[in-house]
C-alpha cells in the first residue's frame, strides 16, 4: 500500500511506500506517521510518558506525591481532611474555586496515594492517609541523612586543606 500525505511544515506530498510506520523525510530529522496510521499497541503519544513505568501496579512514584502536594489548594485540602473525614460539599467552603475543581484536586491527591475515597449514600467521603505521608517523611529523611553526613566530609576535608 502506498499513501501520499503532505508533511507539517512543508508543502510537498511525499509517498510513503509499504506501510503506515513513522518514518523521517528527506530534509527533516523527525519521524512523522502518515495520516490515519494507527499507533502501534503499547505505546505511549508523543509528549506523553508513563508516570508509573518500572512501579508494582498500586505504587505511586514519590515524585508524584511531591507533585500533588506542591500546589496550595490541595495542600488546603489535606489539612481540612486532617481532622475529619469529610464530602466534597463540605471542602469546598471556603475556597474560590469550583466543586468539580475540587474534585479534580482530590482525584490526584487520591492517584498519589495521599488520600482515599469512600461511597456513603449519594456522597463520597474523603479521608487522609496518614501512611502516605509518613512514607515521604522517611523518604526526607533519608536524603536529609545522606546530605548530612555529606557536608560532614567536605567540612572534614576544608579542615585538612593548606
């Protein structure tokens, strides 16, 4: 089979014999897909990489948890759910923001692991888990210990230096 499709960012046609596979034109360096190609299975669109690749399925990376945690709103959100389990009704007073904004923050602060949902009746109930924040505490304190005693042996070594 043999398909004729014009590149982005050129005007001519080129022909793409045999299949529909990525494959670079003369004069370009990027690989491109003629149009309607199907993606090969397993793979990922350009731009966007597997945030869990090399992760026993259920474990979060601790980058993504430092990523949830990074923004102020769900930060909010954590500290609310500190003292009491509660609907998304309720954690949305007090913000400017809407209830389906809020419900896309608990979604990542429940795919990191920082928080859990449960049904109860019509509502769904979010809790903090506790465990997930303990395990970036070791994860702390383990670099704070390696930092530690990394700044020990260069203040040891200015010591000994002329």
């Amino acid at each position: 089979m043999t398909e004729r499709h014009t590149v982005p960012g050129t005007s001519a046609p080129h022909t793409v014999p045999g299949t529909s596979a990525p494959h670079t034109v003369p004069g370009t360096s990027t690989p491109h897909s003629a149009p309607g190609a199907l993606a090969r299975p397993g793979r990922q669109r350009p731009g966007r990489p597997s945030k869990h690749r090399g992760l026993a399925p259920g474990m979060v990376a601790t980058a993504d948890r430092f990523a949830a945690l990074a923004d102020g709103t769900r930060r909010h959100l954590l500290e609310q759910l500190a003292a009491a389990d509660r609907p998304v009704s309720e954690l949305v007073t007090g913000l400017d923001i809407s209830q389906a904004a809020v419900s896309q923050h608990l979604r990542i602060l429940r795919e990191a692991g920082l928080v859990a949902a449960r049904k109860q009746g019509r509502h769904r109930y979010y809790q903090l888990r506790p465990a997930a924040l303990t395990e970036l505490r070791e994860w702390l304190d383990e670099l704070e210990q390696f930092w530690h005693a990394r700044l020990i042996a260069l203040d040891d070594y200015l010591r000994e230096a002329p």
